[in-house]
C-alpha cells in the first residue's frame, strides 16, 4: 500500500504546537487524517491517524478538531476507532 502525503497545516492551541497532514492511500483513494502534537521544548508528546474519508477536507477536519480534544484532556471523546500513541 502506497501512501502520498499530500497537505500539512501547523497551527498552536493553548500552547500546543500542531501539525495536521491528511495522506491519500493510492490503493483505495481515501485519505487518512494525521496530527501530531508539540510540547513547548517541540517535542512529540502525541501521535495520531484517524480512519480514512473519501475527501481530503474533511480528514483535515476532524484531525484536528481531534488534536484539539487531545489538547484539552477530553480523550474519552476521542474516536474509539483511532490508533492511539502517547510518546512518553
């Protein structure tokens, strides 16, 4: 299975780096929703990859209104689906 990485968005939450990628598998065409988040040093603190959406948008969406609730501490709201990585 091929993946592209095909967008990257960075942006900060409540002193959080964040960095949104969203990669479409070449084999089925859907995308899959990433994020990662930065500690204040920008160390890893968080990894994540949500299942796959037919568009680009809106697995750049829900990645980060899931980083955002990471962020917050709300990770019981988080999708029971998702592969979950805390980097410690």
């Amino acid at each position: 299975m091929q993946r592209d990485e095909r967008n990257i968005k960075g942006n900060n939450y409540k002193g959080y780096g964040i960095l949104i990628s969203a990669r479409m598998d070449s084999t089925n065409r859907f995308w899959t929703g990433c994020y990662r988040i930065f500690d204040m040093e920008r160390r890893v603190v968080f990894v994540n990859s949500i299942l796959p959406f037919e568009s680009e948008s809106d697995a750049l969406a829900v990645a980060s209104i899931e980083a955002q609730i990471w962020v917050d501490g709300n990770t019981a709201d988080l999708s029971e689906i998702n592969i979950l990585e805390t980097i410690e």
